[in-house]
C-alpha cells in the first residue's frame, strides 16, 4: 500500500510509532555498525561511516537497515543544527514527501523539508561520496541564484 493511500489517522499513527522507537531503532543500528567498526557517534564526519556501512552490507530499498539509517541521518541533522521530526502532511505544496517523516526548521526557509528515507534511498540506488553531507550542505548553505545576466521584461 502507497503511503497516498492511507488516511491522515493511519499515517499519524505510523509517524507516532516511528518516533516512540526511535531511540530503540538507533541504538540496535548503532551497535550493530560499531560491531563491523563503523563509529556513529552523530557527527557530521560519522555520516562517511554511514555510507560506508550501506556500501559494505549491501543495503538494498527493502531492508530494515534503511529505516535505520534514515533515523540516524535524520538524528544527525537535527542535533547539528536543531529542528523536529515532523509528519509530512501537505498533499498539495508538498507531494514528494507526503506521509514521510521529515525533518522541519533546520534551516532557512523554514517551509523547506528534508525527507531523511529519500535521501538514504537515494544513496542506495546512486552511491556517490560525501552524498549525505552534500545533502546537508546544499539546505544550509542555501545561495540565491543571481539572475543579473538574464534579461528581464523591460529588456
């Protein structure tokens, strides 16, 4: 069933059990990467160990592993520069991530919302270094485009 597919309750709900065991999620995922060597200790830098421990154990879309995962990215971002775990719920300006856990008011805008499991699953099926980080750095330091050189009605 497609997340699109469930009432606003159900997915609730689903967000409400995500968050009540998240603490459990990340301390099973913590010490199972720290037994292969991997350190998560929520730092940026840790976020190279989290690719690498996806690359090694061959996570693919399906397992548990990307949850996890997710949890800790979403961890990581929210300990570094603050915001909450909120429900994505805005069908309309917010479609791509509807019904995901997000993280929300970690930066400016404060509308922008990052969406942790996309960003774990787009790893998965596009490995590329520093894929994590440069996900963060692309919302934080967020440039405005300069459009000088394009002309404009007047013009």
């Amino acid at each position: 069933m497609r997340l699109k597919d469930l009432s606003v309750k159900e997915l609730e709900e689903k967000f409400e059990n995500f968050i009540f065991y998240i603490d459990d999620y990340l301390e099973d995922f913590i010490e199972r990467a720290d037994a292969q060597g991997y350190n998560l200790d929520y730092s940026i830098r840790s976020l190279s160990d989290l690719e690498d421990y996806l690359t090694k154990n061959k996570v693919d879309k399906d397992s548990d592993d990307v949850n996890d995962a997710a949890a800790y990215f979403g961890e990581v971002v929210r300990k570094k520069y603050g915001g909450s775990w909120q429900c994505s719920l805005d069908l309309i300006n917010n479609s791509l991530h509807y019904g995901k856990p997000v993280i929300v008011d970690y930066t400016i805008p404060k509308d922008l919302e990052l969406s942790p499991f996309d960003s774990v699953l787009l790893y998965i099926t596009r490995p590329r270094k520093d894929h994590f980080l440069i996900t963060i750095e692309n919302d934080i330091d967020d440039e405005p485009l300069n459009l000088d050189e394009f002309p404009t009605e007047k013009d």
